[in-house]
C-alpha cells in the first residue's frame, strides 16, 4: 500500500495524522511502533524520524515526520479526496495560517502538558503533580479565552469551514475532554459548541474507534 | 498599499518577519509598539493580535498574527520576487515543511525559554536553564546530521525553514552558545552561511541584541 502510517495508537501526534488520514479518506496501512521495546529509538525507526518520536509517515519514497507537516502534506496533495481541509482564496488561508500556528504554538504547549499529567500518568500508574495542573490550566484557560472570543465571529477557528486549524486540536481534546479540565471548555460556551462538533466528526469517531 | 508591520527590533517573532520581508523585497511600513508602555495590551492592539503579542501584520483589509503565518503568507503573496522561499515541487515542499515544523515545535521552546532567562538575569544559573540548553544542544545534533546531507534544513536552497531560524540562530551564535557549535561543523556552516545573508544583516544591524 503506498501510504503507511508509523505511530502509537495513544499518541495525540499520531492520532493527528489519523484525523486527516480519516478526514481525506485515505487508505493506508497503519505500522504499530513498540515505544514499551523502545522501538522509536532504533536506529531503523531513527531514519524515518530522526527525533525518535511518533508519527513517521511514508507515502510511495516520501519519509515524513512532524504531524502538522504530515496533516499540510496529505491536505495538499489530495486535494479532491475527502474534506477539502484548505482553502485556495490567499487572505483566507492566511487566515487558517494563523489558527494553525496557535494551536501550535499556544494551545498545545499547555494543552498537551495537561493530558500528561491528567490523563497518561494515570494510564501509566504515575502520580499526577497537581501545582503544574494549576499553572497549565491557567494558562490554557487564556487561550480558551481568545478562542471563546474568535469563535463567537466565526464558525470555526480557521474560517466559516472546518480546516487543518480546528483538525490538529482533536487529539488533545479527546484526552482533556475526559479529565476534570473538560470544565475549562465547558465554561465557555462557543468553545464549548465547537469542541463538541468537532469531535462528533464521523472522520474523527472513525478514526479514533478503528 | 504598502504593508504594515506591527512590532518591535528587539522581538525575535517581529526580527524574523522582517527578515522575510526583506528576503521577498517587499515595501512596508515599520510601526514599533511601544510595549514599556504596554502598549501591545491596549484593546486597539488587542484587536490585531489576540495574545496581546508582536508581531502583527495588516494588508489592507486583513490584519495577521503569529510570525510563522505571517512569513508563509509573505513569501506565498510576493511569489515571484526576490528570493523564493517556498519550494514549487510538492514533494520538496512537503519536505520543506518538516523542517518548518522541527523549528517550531522542537528548536523553538527551547531556544525561547533560554532567551527568556537570559532577559531575566538568569542566563547561567538553574537547573532549567541547563534542561532548555540540553534540549537544544540534541537538536542541534540532528541538524548537524541533516545538514551532512542536505545544504539548507529544507533542502537544496533556503527557505522558510533556514529562515524561521534566523533570530535563534543569530542569539545562539552571539552567546556562550557558540560553543555548541565546535563540535558540529554542518552547523557552524550553515548557520555562518544563513546569517550573512543580506536580508538579516539588515536586520541584525537593528537588533539590540
């Protein structure tokens, strides 16, 4: 099969590139990475990541790593395949440009340390440190607030359509929305609508029950 | 209409937007923000940027935020004049972008963090500091074997992801950092090449740090 998608099913990077993979109706072969062997830190998994993390993804001879750059990837380059996740008009794709890179760059900082500590370490039997939930949700919660504010103007975060600028958030919001920081999404009511359309996606459920 | 960008020298976020801009020879207007007087929190700024936080950037009607986006949108509008900063082979591009995204989710916190406890005095000290450079110095080792490979982090010739680079590169090269880049000799040139370039002299030449 010419796509193959090397991952874990729990990481939220892989889960990513499932999203978009599920969202362009793709097939592709998915390749388990045994990170309990330390499978990511050989040195084969090494030369489709160099990094040593999930995901890594081949298309034909194209080696790829980094999710969001696996999700622009498949998004670009199967433009008449399932939703289209970009737009053409220039200003407007700016426009998701930017809500790209504040999940990127905001959201998933805090975010993503969050579902550590609420939801892995207790997957992993490690105790939760409840001082860096406070700090992150905290901070997480300023950036719950542009988003309340962009999206009581606009549809989605990108635009009116849904976009790569909502996709990337799905992983992190599957692992918040099932800890106690559900309520920070919860006390914010466009947030919230979003948060919960988003995740109803029959792309999302497909690939995240898969 | 000429661009305008909203920002300040000393931003590293705002340095690298101008950078592009001066890589794509493109007109605009430089407004600096005057954030000792907190200016960037004000509701009129808030409203081109969200986060309260340089740079950000209007074409006429619309009004961008978040420094990554706005370089994209640059080099994609000015396609065609001054340096091309965005590979036309879909498949050099979707190479280009891994590389776009290793900057910004593995060498820029890091490097963030770090210039932030060096404007807090904090440059040598604690064991975070120690964490944030050791995390750097390991990304710096797979540059240096990406770099053995291929001349410029995305591929054959420079582009956005050389460039998202610029202010870290150009902060690591003006500290004790420098010294990470003796053993790792892709590095060092590459990082001596992108730093002469014309485009960031001139903005280096601006820079207070």
């Amino acid at each position: 099969m010419a796509i193959k998608l090397y991952g874990a099913a729990a990481s939220t990077a892989t889960l990513r590139a499932k999203a978009c993979l599920a969202e362009k109706e793709l097939d592709y072969e998915f390749v388990t990475v045994n990170m309990g062997n330390k499978e990511h830190k050989t040195p084969e998994f090494l030369t489709r990541n160099p990094f040593g993390q999930v995901p890594a993804l081949e298309d034909g001879d194209l080696k790829l790593f980094e999710s969001r750059a696996i999700t622009q990837y498949l998004a670009h380059a199967y433009p008449d395949n399932g939703t289209n996740l970009i737009i053409h008009d220039p200003k407007k794709m700016a426009i998701v440009g930017v809500w790209i890179e504040v999940e990127a760059q905001k959201f998933d900082q805090f975010g993503s340390k969050l579902a550590w500590e609420l939801a892995y370490k207790p997957m992993f039997g490690l105790i939760t440190d409840e001082a860096v939930v406070e700090e992150h949700e905290k901070k997480l919660e300023q950036v719950l607030d542009v988003y309340e504010s962009r999206l009581s103007e606009s549809k989605y975060l990108g635009g009116d359509c849904f976009t790569l600028a909502d996709l990337h958030h799905l992983p992190v919001l599957k692992y918040l929305f099932g800890t106690k920081a559900k309520r920070l999404f919860d006390a914010r009511p466009h947030v919230s609508a979003w948060a919960a359309e988003i995740q109803s996606r029959p792309a999302w459920v497909k690939a995240t029950t898969a | 209409m000429a661009l305008k960008l909203y920002g300040t020298v000393a931003s590293d976020a705002t340095q690298r937007v101008q950078a592009c801009l001066y890589e794509k020879e493109a007109h605009f207007e430089f407004i600096t923000v005057n954030t000792a007087a907190g200016e960037h929190k004000t509701p009129r700024f808030l409203a081109r940027n969200p986060f309260g936080e340089l740079p950000a950037l209007e074409d006429g009607d619309v009004t961008l935020f978040e420094s990554r986006a706005i370089t994209q949108y640059i080099a994609n509008k000015y396609d065609g004049r001054g340096t091309d900063l965005i590979m036309k082979d879909p498949i050099k591009l979707a190479i280009q972008t891994v590389w776009m995204d290793t900057e910004n989710q593995r060498f820029d916190q890091p490097f963030s963090k770090l210039i932030e406890a060096a404007l807090e005095g904090n440059e040598g000290g604690n064991k975070d500091v120690r964490e944030y450079e050791r995390k750097l110095e390991s990304v710096l080792d797979v540059y240096e074997q990406r770099l053995k490979e291929s001349k410029y982090l995305g591929g054959d010739s420079f582009t956005l992801a050389d460039l998202q680079h610029l202010p870290g590169m150009h902060y690591l090269r003006s500290t004790k950092a420098k010294g990470w880049f003796q053993g790792r000799p892709h590095v060092r040139a590459w990082a001596a090449d992108i730093l002469s370039r014309p485009a960031w002299v001139k903005v280096a030449a601006m820079s207070p740090w």
